[in-house]
C-alpha cells in the first residue's frame, strides 16, 4: 500500500510562510468559506503574489513550519503503508530544492520517498490513497482523504485531523476489503 501525502497545507504550513512573507497577521482567521486561492485571500494580485515567492527562492519552501500534527500524521500513516510525499512545486523555481531541503532536513540526505510534479494523476495506482488538502487533487484519486482545512469543504474537521485521516484510511481499507470477496 502506497500512502500519498501532500506537502504544503497538510505537512508544512504554506499560509503561515506566506503570511511572514507578506506580513499578514492570522490569515487562517476568518477564512472566507469556499475561497481556496490564498492571494484572493489576501486580497493581492496573483501575478504580484507569485513573484515575491518566487523572489524568496528555496529558502521560502526549506524554511516552511511544520504543521504541529506532522509528525502524528506521518507515523499513523507509516503504520497502514509506505508515505511517499506528492506535492506539486508549481511554476516556483526555488520550490523543487527547498521542498527537497524541507524533507532532507527531517528524514536524512538519502530519504527518496517523494515525488514532485504539477500532474498527481500521473502517478495513480489502484491501491493507493492520497491525503491532500485539494478537493480538485482528492478528485483525481479513486482512493483520498480530503484533508481537514479551512479552504475546504472538511473544514468542520480540523480540529481533530489526524484522528480524521484515521478514521478514512480505515473506512478505505474496508471498503476494499469487501470489494475482494
Ligand atoms: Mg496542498
């Protein structure tokens, strides 16, 4: 069983990078519902948003907080199958290296347990499950968890995610299961 974890919004905390960069205070206050693009959240063009990521190179990405449920999220994950991390870079130049400096930082130089790419459906196995944050990427995959965030539709469970996550995985597991007989 291949688990496929997003990175940023699930891992690392993309918003909380991104307000430090802009200085926001609290943007994951007051979340509009249904809004999913963060520069219509700050109310700041996409164009200017994308630069001064851009203009913040690797370090931006490397430098991202983990998420307090991280490690939670990842050891229960490890226990059903192999974690491999999917995430998306975009069109950031820096967001390859410091996706790889965020994740050779936590589990070691040699760790190759992840695949960068803007096309998450080209990597889709049967048996796999995707945990993301994307109701668009969720769609792509037979098998997902719609992780638990304000921009999305199970914002009414981030205050228990990991247990969430859990309680998905298992309800997949069961499901297949009983598709074999
Ligand atoms: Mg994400």
């Amino acid at each position: 069983m291949i688990i496929y974890l997003d990175m940023d919004g699930v891992c690392c905390d993309f918003i909380g990078g991104v307000s430090r960069l802009f200085k926001f205070e609290s943007l994951y206050e007051a979340w509009p519902v249904g809004v999913w693009d963060v520069s219509q959240r700050m109310g700041i063009p996409k164009q200017k948003f994308h630069d001064k990521v851009e203009e913040a190179g690797a370090d931006f990405w490397a430098n991202l907080e983990e998420y307090e449920h991280f490690k939670a999220l990842n050891s229960m994950l490890a226990g059903y199958g192999r974690v491999v991390f999917l995430t998306s870079p975009g069109d950031w130049i820096g967001a390859p290296s410091g996706k790889l400096i965020w994740l050779q930082d936590r589990f070691g130089k040699l760790f190759s347990d992840w695949i960068f790419t803007q096309h998450k459906d080209l990597v889709h196995k049967s048996d796999a499950i995707l945990i993301d944050d994307s109701s668009d990427n969720c769609a792509l995959f037979p098998n997902s968890v719609l992780f638990p965030q304000p921009w999305n539709s199970n914002l009414w469970r981030r205050m228990d995610r990991v247990e969430y996550v859990k309680e998905e995985v298992e309800r997949l597991l069961n499901d297949a299961d009983k598709e074999c007989y």
